[in-house]
C-alpha cells in the first residue's frame, strides 16, 4: 500500500468498512508515514466534530402534507378492505417510496444547511487545528520527521515536500533551539512544522503558502497561545502552552534578516 491508496481507504478505515487484510495493511501504512497518519488524523477529528457539532432538527409538523402536495400525491388514505385484492401491489408500494425518499432528501438537506451556517469560522477552525496537530506532536514519536539542530539540515528535508521553502533557522543562542520539522496537514493542505523549544515548552511554527485569509492575530485557546502573522507571501501558526511574549519574540527572530537581533527572555 502507498500514500495515493490513503485518501481512498481513510474513511472505510474509519468507518470499520474495511477488509481485515485491508484494514492491516492501512494501519501498517500510515503507522509508517507521518503525512498518511495526520491526513488519518484530520478526518477522525472531522468526524469527531461534526458528531459534536451539527445540529439536527426533527421535521416540522405539517412538512409531510406539503411535500404530498408539491408532488401532486394528495392525502392517501388506506382503501376498504375489501378492496385491497383488487389493487395492484405495485399501485400501492411506490407512493409511500417516495414519499420517504423526499423527506429524507428534505431532512439530509435541512441538516446539511444548518450545520454549515452554524459551524464557526474559517480562522477559528483553523486554530483549533493548529492546536490539534501541536497536541498529536507531543505524543511520542510524532514531533519530528528530521530530528536536528542544524537548520541546513532540516531546511533541505522539505525540499519536493511542498511548493514553499520554510524559513528554518537555529535561534538556540536567543533561548529558542531548533528541535528538527515534520510535515503537518491544516485546511486539508500540507505544511512546514517547525518544531523550536523555549525552556521546558515546545512550540510548534506551521508555515504554509499565505491564501490572503485570515489577519494576523493573538489568541488563546484551550490553554494554549496561538499567534498568527504573514511575512513574505507565507503565512505562519505559532503554538505553544509557552507564554505569549515568547511567541511574539519567535515572530520578531524569523522574520529578521539575521538571527541574533534580541537577547532571550527568560523562559516561563
């Protein structure tokens, strides 16, 4: 199995519609792949959200008459019983058919639209996300694809990786050590992770191709520091239960032409 079969097999997996052998062989795949588990990743918390989140609502009373109406079927009423034998069963059997057929198109769409028009903003989701993939980072063997402190190392790693060059650098002498990178999955797109730490707290920096969406921003969410600027038609995600002027120090370093500009606050 390759990473090409995954998005194919992903929601089988997560539906338990695979094969035995199948399921195997995609939990061996993505147990492998970092790419494969955060796409795996994403759509479990998908689901997971959705189930949380979308709103359903029972038909109103009177939907039924309506739909009959619209279809021309009127109000059916079961025939004598007497006359029962004289009706043709296929008479009988489609109008319920489709009647159940247009109230289910009528439900499934009724909770499609409300869910949509209730689910929260675009830059809300996307960091709930960054906070997600920073989490998943923390379990063992999930922080780095290429492990090093070297930023010529790790610089190259991403090279045919994505259609951007991150702007990796060691800023271990302004109190921030490069840990190494990884590639991370936000908005369904694949980004940089570049993985610093500052004292005993990782921080994660996500860099993507800048879309001209969300502005930059500062924010706390579930007890985790989420800033977000754009710098040279990239946009950046940085995430960290480190404090938020740690976070704004990182921005200032990366975005400078050298890597030395400030000394290093003192890591809380």
């Amino acid at each position: 199995m390759d990473c090409k079969q995954t998005p194919m097999l992903v929601h089988g997996y997560i539906d338990g519609e695979l094969a035995l052998a199948e399921s195997l062989a995609f939990e061996a795949h993505v147990s492998g792949c970092a790419g494969c588990r955060a796409l795996l990743a994403e759509q479990q918390a998908l689901q997971a959200a959705v189930r949380q989140h979308a709103r359903f609502h029972a038909a109103p009373a009177g939907l039924e008459a309506r739909l009959r109406g619209a279809a021309g079927l009127g109000q059916v009423e079961p025939p004598p019983a007497a006359h029962l034998r004289l009706l043709p069963r296929r008479a009988t059997a489609w109008q319920p058919l489709a009647v159940a057929a247009a109230l289910l198109l009528a439900i499934v769409t009724s909770s499609g639209v409300t869910y949509y028009a209730s689910r929260p903003p675009a830059g809300n989701a996307i960091a709930d996300q960054a906070i997600d993939d920073h989490l998943r980072s923390l379990l063992a063997g999930h922080l780095t694809d290429v492990a090093s402190s070297n930023q010529h190392t790790v610089k190259p790693w991403f090279a045919g990786k994505l259609d951007l060059s991150p702007p990796v650098k060691d800023l271990a002498a302004q109190g921030f050590p490069l840990v190494g990178g990884r590639l991370d999955y936000l908005d369904e797109k694949p980004v940089a992770a570049l993985v610093y730490r500052h004292g005993a707290h990782v921080i994660n920096v996500f860099v993507a191709a800048a879309d001209g969406g969300a502005a930059d921003s500062s924010t706390t969410r579930r007890g985790y520091n989420l800033l977000h600027w754009t710098h040279d038609n990239m946009a950046y995600w940085a995430v960290s239960d480190a404090d938020a002027d740690a976070l704004r120090q990182l921005h200032k370093l990366l975005e400078a032409p050298d890597a030395g500009p400030e000394p290093s606050a003192t890591p809380k």
